[in-house]
C-alpha cells in the first residue's frame, strides 16, 4: 500500500491494516530506521506466546483473520480493482 504525510507530517494507517492488526486509537507503534527504509510495527508489550498448564498458548492480540494471507491478498486485489475501474 501506498500512504501520503499529511499537511502536518503524519502517516494515517489505513482502516483495513488498523482491522487486520487489531489496531486502536491510542495504541503505541515502533518505528525503526533499517538500511532500505523505516519499519512500523505495534509496540508489544506483553509476550506474544504464554504457557498455560505446561501449553504454549498464543496471547497475542493480533485477531486470527490478520493471519490468512490469502483472504489479505484477495481482498487488497479487489479493492485495487475497484480503484482502478472507478467503482
């Protein structure tokens, strides 16, 4: 995906990764500076796998539709459609 900074330099993350990341206002986000550009992710605070009753159980709050790539791809596909055929 493409974003644009706004007039006063801010970067708004589009609805549809904010959804598939679990992502709210107020939520904090880790930029950090690579060799080829800037990475953003969710700042964790909390360990994404906990063991409960010797079972390692995924805590994270990333929902589990974030995870089938495929739908992501499908989706991200139709909406470029619709914006490219003006619908």
């Amino acid at each position: 995906m493409i974003v644009t900074l706004d007039k006063m330099n801010r970067l708004v993350v589009p609805k549809l990764l904010r959804d598939r990341m679990g992502l709210k206002s107020g939520d904090e986000m880790e930029l950090t500076l690579e060799a080829d550009g800037i990475r953003l992710r969710p700042a964790v605070t909390q360990a994404s796998l906990t063991e409960v009753d010797g079972i390692l159980i995924c805590a994270s709050e990333v929902p589990p539709s974030a995870w089938d790539l495929v739908a992501f791809m499908n989706q991200q596909r139709e909406e470029r459609s619709i914006q490219l055929g003006g619908l």
